[in-house]
C-alpha cells in the first residue's frame, strides 16, 4: 500500500443523518519513505456530500507539503473527475457545466485546485465501504467528528 516516492492522501466526507445536513471531513495521510500514518478529522457545519467530500480532498492535500507529490484517493468520483477530467472544460466555458449552469461549490473547486496546482498530484478512485483499510479509516474520521460534534451540541 506504502509508496516510497510519495505521499497518499485518503480522504472522505460524511454527512448525517440527511443529506444535505452536519457534514465532516476525513483524511489519511501516509507519509513517503516510513509509510507512517496520520489522521484528521472536522466537522464543517451544514453542506451536502459534495462540500463534505471537496473539503475532505482540500483538508488533507493541505496537509501535503506543496510541491510533493501525492496521490489522493477518494470513493467519490465527483472530486477526482473535477480534478482530472472536468477543470478543463469548466475553466474554457468561463466556469459553466456542461448544461451551461455555474459550476456548483466553485469556492471550494477553486481552493482545492490550488493545492492541486502547488502539487503533484494524481487520483485513485475506490469503491466506498467496499474493505479498502484506509478509505474505510477516512469514512470512520468524517463520521467520527459528525458525532463529537452531535455529541457536543447536545
């Protein structure tokens, strides 16, 4: 699972019990060279599961020195396309969709485009809750800060 030349950044975001509703991000970061693991965790507020899971990507490629590079890996293919497939065209139509719609969440597009820039950056798609031990880990994180957040605000 360890790469040696860069790091791997797992991330996901949560929300519950409704979607939209509290959302919260989480992200596991494996180091290059010791493989050593870190995780992270926030609790966002109200959002969707799309602001959970762009600020679930933005959270942990933050936290990737720039210039590195990473392979961030994520259940949700709406982040990744954004990242490898999307940006293009939606930048050339002047930030418009492919039904000639503003491009939804573009504050954090923006952000996390960013970071993807000041990094190398490449994409990993998984199946979600389908045995992969680190995006399972990210998805317990996320969960994890929505319930010290309901847990605190009760």
């Amino acid at each position: 699972m360890t790469n040696n030349s860069k790091w791997i950044a797992y991330t996901d975001g949560a929300c519950a019990p409704s979607n939209p509703g509290p959302a919260a991000w989480g992200a596991v970061l494996i180091e290059p060279g010791s493989g050593a693991e870190s995780d992270h965790y926030g609790f966002i507020g109200h959002g969707t599961n799309q602001i959970a899971e762009l600020s679930a990507a933005i959270e942990g490629l933050a936290r990737v020195p720039p210039g590195a590079a990473v392979e961030l890996v994520s259940d949700s293919q709406y982040v990744l396309k954004g990242i490898s497939e999307w940006r293009a065209g939606w930048e050339r139509k002047g930030w418009r969709n492919s039904k000639g719609e503003p491009v939804a969440n573009l504050g954090l597009w923006k952000q996390l485009f960013v970071l993807v820039d000041a990094r190398k950056v490449s994409v990993r798609w998984v199946r979600g809750h389908n045995g992969d031990r680190c995006n399972e880990k990210a998805d317990a994180l996320a969960n994890k800060a929505l319930a010290l957040q309901a847990r605190s605000a009760a």
